[in-house]
C-alpha cells in the first residue's frame, strides 16, 4: 500500500513499508503477551469482541485524528498500524475451532 501511494504521488521511495511490517509483527503479538496460550481457555477480556469492537471504536477515532506536528503523525501511523495487526491476531484467533469470548475474564 505504501509503495501505490509514493508511486501515485511521485514521492521517493522510502523505507515505510518496512516499518510498517515490523510494528505490525511487534503489535501482533501483543494479545499473546497480554494473555499467554499457557491453556486452552487462555482467552479472555483481551482476546474477545468486546476488545475488537474497542480496538475499532479507537482505530476510527485515531483515524479521524488529523495531527500537526510531526511527533503527532508519528504517533498516530503507529498506533493505526499497532491497532490493524492486533486486530488481524483477533481475526485469525476467531477462525479457530475456540474462537472469541464475547467479554471473558477481566
């Protein structure tokens, strides 16, 4: 997606895509972190749908957010991007044979 962009906007080629899929391998593994697999019913209030529609409740918001200052924008590409990798482990934890809790443990 960010070698389309800088191609449509004629900008130089930049290393974006490699940060991009190192928060992304960093931030995908923030549920197990959170949650450890150390049991079948390992999953709980962080590996649920009520966290996913939080984490899409947040990405809107963050999305919407338009920052300024460089430290701002910076903040926000990793926090989206930390947010869509958590969400994809969240996905492919649902199409398992365990699935989400709804809310789980807390």
């Amino acid at each position: 997606m960010h070698m389309v962009h800088e191609q449509e906007s004629e900008d130089r080629p930049s290393g974006m895509p490699f940060a991009s899929a190192g928060l992304a391998a960093c931030f995908g593994c923030v549920p197990d972190r959170l949650e450890p697999a150390i049991h079948p019913n390992h999953r709980q209030f962080f590996h649920s749908l009520a966290f996913g529609a939080l984490l899409i409740y947040a990405g809107k918001k963050i999305y919407d957010w338009s920052p300024e200052d460089d430290l701002a924008k910076a903040a926000r590409y990793v926090a989206l991007v930390g947010i869509a990798a958590y969400g994809v482990h969240l996905a492919m934890d649902a199409l398992t044979k365990k699935s989400l809790p709804l809310v789980g443990k807390i």
